[in-house]
C-alpha cells in the first residue's frame, strides 16, 4: 500500500532544501525503531512499499520529488525512484547508483556497503526508468542536474543519517560518482569509483586502439579477429538467424536503421565486448574458420549481446547515449583487418543510437573541467580498475593536487574489477582507506 507522504506542495513542485532540513531534524530524535515515520516525514520523500529483508534491516522503495531544472525549479519537478536499506542511523551510509535505473532488490550491497557494514540508499538516476519527467526535456540531461538531485537528497537524509556518507558506482554509476564529488566535493566523506573511463578528447580514440593492440596474449588477440571476420564473413548466414530470432521475439531496428547495420556494429564491438566481461579464459573456446555457423552465431552472441542493438533495449538506454554525445564522449576503435567485409561506415558513431529529431551538441569542455578536478583538487577517491578493462585505456588520473586518494589495478581482471580481486596488499590498502572514511 503506498503510504501518504507529509509535506508535499501542491502542483508537484520540489520541495526547498532547508524545509526538507527542518523538518528531518525535527524528528531525527524520534525512537529509530520506526525509520518509516523518520522517512515519510521528509518533504518529497514517499514511501512505496516495504519489504522483508534479513532480521535487523529494512528495505523501503521510495521516490524523492526532485526539480526538473535544479537553476528554475519552477518549471516543474518529478519523483527519483531510489530504494533504502536501512541497518542503523547510527552506521554509515553508501550512496550507490549504476547510473542507469533501479536494477536490484533487497538482497544487493554494493562491496562498499558490505565493508563498512553499513546502510545503502540505490539511486535511480534521471531520466532512466520511471524516474522522467514530462516532458523529459533532453537540455535538463546532463552531468550537473544530475549531481544536483544527489546533493539534494543527501541533505535531506543527513539530519537522520548523521554518521559518514561514502558514494560509490562503477562504470557509467562510478562516473556519476565522480561528477557529482566533482561539484559537491564535501557531500561526502570518500569515494569508491570502479571501472570509471574519462574521455577527456573525443576526437582521439587511439588510446583504445592500442590497448587493444595489447591487451592479453597474440594467440588470443588473432582468434578474436578472426572470430570477427568469419562472421562478418558468413554475413548472410549470421544476419539471417538475427533476423529470425528478431521475428520471434518481437524486436526491431528502427533506430539502428536494419538488422544488417545492427549486426555489423555488434561484431565491430566484440573484442571490446570480450574483454570487459568474458576474459582471456574464454579465448579457448572462440570458433575457429572450421566451426559450424551455429557455433559461430552463438559464441557472438554471447559476447556481443546481440538483444542490446534491438530497439527495445536502445530506447531503455537512450538517455545514456545522449549524455555520450553530448557530455561524456564515446569511443570507437580502429579496424584495419576487417577491410572490404564493412558496409557502414560510421556506424561505431553514438548518432548511431539517437534518433535524428534529437539533436546532440558535445560540449568538449565538460568532461575536461571533470579530469582536471580530480588532478588539483579531488581527495578522498578510490579508483579501482581491471588490467583487462579496455575502459582503463583512458583512466582517471591523480595529480599535485589529489590528497588521500588512489587508483588500483585488479590483475586479470575486466570491468567487473573490485576490491577484493586486487593483489593483497592493495585490497588492505582500499579497505583501509575506505574504513577511514567510513570512520568504523
């Protein structure tokens, strides 16, 4: 049953930061025992359901009211999906977004939040999931807004959460990490920031080129391209199955443009695709020229995830391509051994993912104020990477002006890289900092 939440103004307009401070406060002496009450007493918050988790935690979905437009906050607001798991006011907490939409339940802990045995707000972020307003004007999508919804629903939990924040993310959600410390650098306490790129000139993508150049052994980096260039190969046979398993399921390619262009684009992504998620330790298993076509449809789809070019899974993820061409950049990597088997040039573009009517205009300096942050001013971040992560070819970097701060290595490790797959004596350095922060 939803519950009825005190202190929403009429017409869906946000509610101001010291009012949501004031009345937080006014019950953050409350007995814990009812952190409900606590909760729905934020203006803005709403309580959507509560769910049984393990003894001695709760676990509350929620929606927090935010403005459309953090600079007019006139103009209209929406609800921020996000859930709570509440162990204690008196532990710490981990915010923890993935940067796209509310994707885990109850059970979930970011590795962060296990450490310091702590709470954990899960952060949908805009314009992802049901967390859009309407209109869902695109000039509101950008890294700032963002960090603004995070900064405002910190301080709306931080008269009843008093004790350390930690935020936290990987990939897209340990970009936003950043970008949100970047702008509210004392939000919180530390930051853990895994498999995070940092595109600082889109126009030059080479540093993906030549990690892929080296990445793993010889043997392994031939049997990718040829994998590629059988199926590419095979075109007609590969593209047919495509379509047919498209038909079945009820998918199209609209955005993309055909079945053909979408199957170009997942094989010209696949060594990239490889080793993010699939490791050296599959290379044995890669088709060789020999193999069936079967075999050879089903180990690229595998890899490549052929579901992710469809339309149904483009339009999910169409706010993250249009922050990339607007904000974040993208990459695209170098194909000299597939000469004379391509027929779409500039499909590796994120144009590629954005309908047409939607313009994108990169600003380049944005994320370049973001790097040059962390070098002269960032502290309290940890930055954990996979060597085999072809992400980390343009990692973030630390400079003269980055106090308490480090950036690990996971040996062997893709973009799931954490903590506790670092070498000994880095993971007990990252905990140990972590724990610092953390004050536990």
């Amino acid at each position: 049953m939803f519950s009825v939440v005190l202190g929403l103004v009429g017409g869906g307009t946000a509610v101001p930061a010291r009012a949501q401070a004031a009345a937080a406060g006014a019950m953050a002496e409350a007995d814990e025992s009812d952190i409900r009450a606590l909760i729905e007493a934020i203006p803005g918050m709403r309580v959507l359901d509560e769910k049984p988790v393990t003894p001695g935690v709760r676990y509350f979905d929620l929606t927090y009211r935010q403005p459309t437009d953090h600079l007019r906050p006139e103009r209209g607001s929406f609800e921020q999906r996000l859930s709570l798991r509440h162990v204690s006011t008196r532990r710490p907490m981990v915010l923890y977004t993935s940067g796209y939409d509310l994707g885990a339940g109850p059970s979930f802990r970011s590795e962060p939040t296990t450490l310091v045995d702590g709470n954990q707000i899960y952060t949908e972020q805009r314009y992802f999931g049901t967390s859009r307003p309407d209109p869902a004007d695109p000039a509101n999508l950008n890294i700032r807004q963002a960090a603004d919804d995070h900064h405002r629903l910190i301080q709306a939990l931080k008269p009843i959460y008093r004790g350390s924040w930690i935020s936290t993310g990987g990939s897209k959600g340990g970009m936003t990490t950043v970008y949100h410390r970047r702008f509210y650098p004392h939000d919180v306490d530390g930051s853990v920031v895994y498999s995070a790129p940092n595109n600082t000139d889109d126009r030059d993508d080479t540093a993906y080129d030549e990690f892929l150049a080296r990445v793993g052994t010889p043997e392994c980096r031939a049997a990718l391209q040829t994998v590629q260039r059988e199926a590419l190969g095979r075109r007609e046979e590969m593209v047919a199955r495509y379509a047919q398993w498209a038909q079945v399921n009820g998918q199209t390619f609209d955005t993309l443009g055909s079945v053909d262009k979408a199957f170009e684009l997942a094989v010209l992504r696949l060594p990239t695709m490889f080793w993010m998620y699939a490791g050296e330790s599959k290379c044995a298993g890669a088709p060789t020229p020999a193999a069936s076509s079967d075999e050879l449809y089903a180990w690229v789809d595998g890899i490549s995830r052929l579901a992710v070019y469809t339309d149904s899974s483009v339009e999910f993820f169409q706010p993250y391509f249009y922050q990339l061409g607007t904000q974040l950049g993208y990459m695209q990597v170098a194909t000299p051994h597939l000469e004379g088997l391509l027929r779409y040039p500039g499909i590796q573009e994120v144009r590629s993912y954005v309908p047409r009517e939607i313009p994108l205009r990169f600003e380049p300096g944005a994320m370049r104020d973001i790097d040059r942050w962390v070098r002269s001013r960032g502290s309290e971040i940890l930055f954990v990477y996979g060597e085999n992560d072809p992400v980390r070819a343009e990692p973030f970097r630390l400079g003269p002006g980055s106090r308490d701060a480090q950036v690990l290595m996971a040996p062997h490790a893709g973009h799931s890289a954490r903590i506790d797959v670092l070498a000994p004596e880095d993971a007990a350095r990252a905990t140990a900092a972590l724990r610092r922060w953390a004050r536990v």
